[in-house]
C-alpha cells in the first residue's frame, strides 16, 4: 500500500483490516487532508465509510510552507 500511494499520479484510498475481514465497530479511519479540492472530496468518503462501518475518523491536516517543486517528478 506504501508503494501504490508514494508512486500514484491519483488520489488513493487503503483499506486494512487486521484480521483480514472487512473493518466493523472497531478501528479508526485516518484521513490526511492539505486543503486541495481532491482532499475534499477525500472527507466525503471517509467520512462516509467511518459511519458504515461505525469507526472513529481522525482527520490529519498537512501543509507546508516551503515550494514543493524539488519533491515532484
């Protein structure tokens, strides 16, 4: 999941399981949010997925202040 997520062009969702079934009642979503339109859109179906599966959601907000040019490839 590392991998996919540092490599994609795209946003990405992963979903994990500890016991390999699908998440219920239990666990927690963590979102990470920048303030882009594609986080936004990220918020929904997180927020969406937490209340189906009845987990806790924990936003993560990220931000920097230095250009992000040198990272892109």
């Amino acid at each position: 999941a590392e991998v996919v997520a540092r490599r994609s062009r795209t946003p990405v969702v992963v979903v994990r399981s500890d016991n390999g079934t699908s998440p219920t009642g239990t666990g927690r979503v963590v979102l990470g949010v920048d303030g882009s339109q594609v986080s936004g859109l990220a918020i929904g179906f997180a927020y969406d997925f937490a209340a189906r599966h009845r987990a806790e959601l924990v936003a993560v907000h990220a931000w920097s202040d230095r250009p992000l040019e040198p990272f892109t490839r």
